[in-house]
C-alpha cells in the first residue's frame, strides 16, 4: 500500500473526521473508499445494472395510483 499526503483546510479536515468517526470509520478508511469509486466510476453503475437484473422477477402484482405510492 502506498502513502498519499494531502493538503486541506484544518476546519474540513476535522469535519470529514467526525463524519467518518459517525460512520464508525477512520479518516483514512473514508478517503480508501472514496478513491476506490472515483478510480472506477463504472463499478457503481455496473453493480446497479447487475442489481436490476437480478430483482426482474419483482412484480407489484398491479398499478399502484400516484395517491397509493406516495403514502406513508
């Protein structure tokens, strides 16, 4: 694994930590994963497309009316 060092503003950079520490991550954990996606921003849609594939078998049985969807 290699090192990266980066520079930020000290305010964002202990803002990222307390979302990351709310997230039961580190910092560096977050940033792993963010560049993960950003190096390969097809996996995201690849995973979605493999998604809805996989859930075609799903049917409502019936149309819902825009009233019936929006209820809570």
């Amino acid at each position: 694994m290699k090192n990266v060092t980066l520079s930020a503003d000290e305010q964002v950079i202990e803002q990222a930590r307390q979302v990351a520490r709310s997230q039961h991550k580190t910092l560096n954990q977050a940033f792993r994963e963010w560049l993960q996606g950003y190096a390969r921003p097809n996996d995201a849609l690849e995973q979605y497309e493999a998604l809805r594939k996989d859930l075609t078998y799903v049917r409502a049985g019936r149309k819902f009316t825009r009233e019936e969807m929006n209820e809570r």
